[in-house]
C-alpha cells in the first residue's frame, strides 16, 4: 500500500501539497499575467469582476470550483468569466504534477514548482504582450541561485556561470541583430529569462536549452508563416514571435529531465 503512494519516490505528503497548493498558485498567477503588463497593483488590490466592478467573495475566488458553481458567469451581473482563469489554474496543476513525477525529494519538488509555476507566468505575457517582466525574470534568476545553493552546492559555479553566459549571450545576438536589420530583435527580457534559465539548468546544460528553445521557436514561426500565406502583406507586428515562451518550455524540460 506504501509503494501506491510513493510517486518517483517521495512520500505522500510530498507529492500531495503542491498538487493541492497548485490551482490556489494558478489563481495568483492569474492575477499576475493581467495586472503587470498592465501597471497595475498586484499586492493590495482586491479581486473585481472584469464586467461590473464588483469585489469578489472568498468564496467566488476557489480555484476552479467557483467558476463550475457559478457556471462561468458574474454571480451579480451574469457576465462570462474569463475562461482564461480556469485555463491558468489548470496549467498550474499540471505543472506540479509534472514536478512531482520527476523528483524524488521534497525540497526538489517545490523548488521545481516554483520554478515552473513562475515559467508559466512569463510565457503566458510573454505570448499576450511580447513582454517578460523584470519583476518575475530578475527574482528568477535569484531564486535558481538559491535553490542551487540550497540542493546542491558543489553545483553554485555551473549556477553561476549559465546565468552570466545565458545573458551575455543573448545580449550578443540581439546586439548583433540591431546592427545588421537597424531593429530590434530579441529583447533584454529574452536575456534575462535565459539568465534565469542558465542559473536552474548550469553551464553545462544551457547549450540544450539553447537548441530546444530554437527549434521550437523556428517551428511557431514556421507554422505562423503558413498560416499567414495569401494574404497580401505581412506587416511586421504581424510577423513578431515571441521567445519567451519557447525559452520557459525548453527550460523546464531541461530541468526536470536533463539536469
């Protein structure tokens, strides 16, 4: 009965909490991905319907089970919920399943959530805005540093090193980029994102998120190409891809399977 609950070799608690934990990190995540792109407060802010302004109960703000009670509507207004929410919540569930199935220790599982949690943030605004925050990539890399430190100190230098060669590499490219095509590119924030990613990964497996990150990038603009063909001209907003999300998911994977 034990080894049902054992996942990847951790205990039942350990495995339990972050899943439990996860759509109530969705709910926030939420928050997040509409408020700072935006400029707006994210600490102290009450939660409002979109529609009419009305603060929002504890209990319309359950994860998932209030959008399902009150079937996707306004309990005032009868406006529709953005479906973005539950979409959020649910992504955040399975990225602690994912870290759950891939660890074995506690303290990995959480530092991996935190990690994926915050991964999902920034490509979800990533994808919406073309933008990727300092305030969640710069406490990123900070946060893989630590996490480093914490589960594995011999590791800190490798930490180290990929966050200064996955920035100052990015930083090259879209130097490189603006002196050729007279335009930007890359952004800093696609700098600062692969930083982060260098300080979860280390050196040693920053060239693979590297290429993961490529190809993915080269197939959504590949695929957005072929979708836009027969029309008379692509205008250049129209042809912007956006990095961020691609380097988020060659990262995670890395880090749960490769490093």
């Amino acid at each position: 009965m034990q080894a049902f609950f054992e996942v990847g070799g951790a205990t039942p608690l350990s495995w339990l909490w972050p899943i439990l934990a996860a759509p109530f990190v969705g709910s926030l995540l939420g928050v997040l991905i509409i408020r700072l792109p935006a400029g707006r407060n994210v600490g102290w802010a009450r939660s409002e319907c979109e529609s009419c302004h009305r603060p929002l109960t504890s209990m319309e703000l359950l994860p998932i089970l209030s959008f399902v009670a009150l079937r996707g509507r306004c309990r005032s207004c009868q406006a529709p919920i953005a479906r973005f929410h539950i979409w959020i919540e649910l992504a955040a569930i399975l990225v602690a399943v994912s870290a759950v199935w891939a660890a074995r220790d506690p303290a990995m599982i959480w530092a991996n959530c935190v990690l994926g949690w915050t991964l999902l943030a920034l490509a979800w605004i990533d994808f919406r805005h073309l933008l990727l925050p300092d305030a969640l990539t710069l406490p990123l890399v900070l946060a893989g540093l630590a996490a480093t430190l914490w589960l594995d100190p011999d590791a800190i230098t490798s930490a180290a090193s990929g966050a200064l060669v996955g920035y100052l590499a990015f930083r090259a490219v879209e130097w490189a980029y603006r002196a050729l095509r007279h335009r930007d590119g890359l952004g800093q924030g696609d700098a600062k994102l692969m930083a982060a990613a260098g300080a979860w990964v280390g050196l040693e497996n920053l060239g693979l998120v590297i290429l993961t990150a490529a190809l993915f990038g080269i197939a959504a603009a590949c695929l957005k190409f072929l979708i836009g063909r027969g029309r008379v001209r692509l205008h250049l907003h129209e042809t912007q891809i956006p990095f961020g999300p691609w380097i988020a998911l060659a990262a995670w994977f890395v880090r749960l399977y490769v490093s």
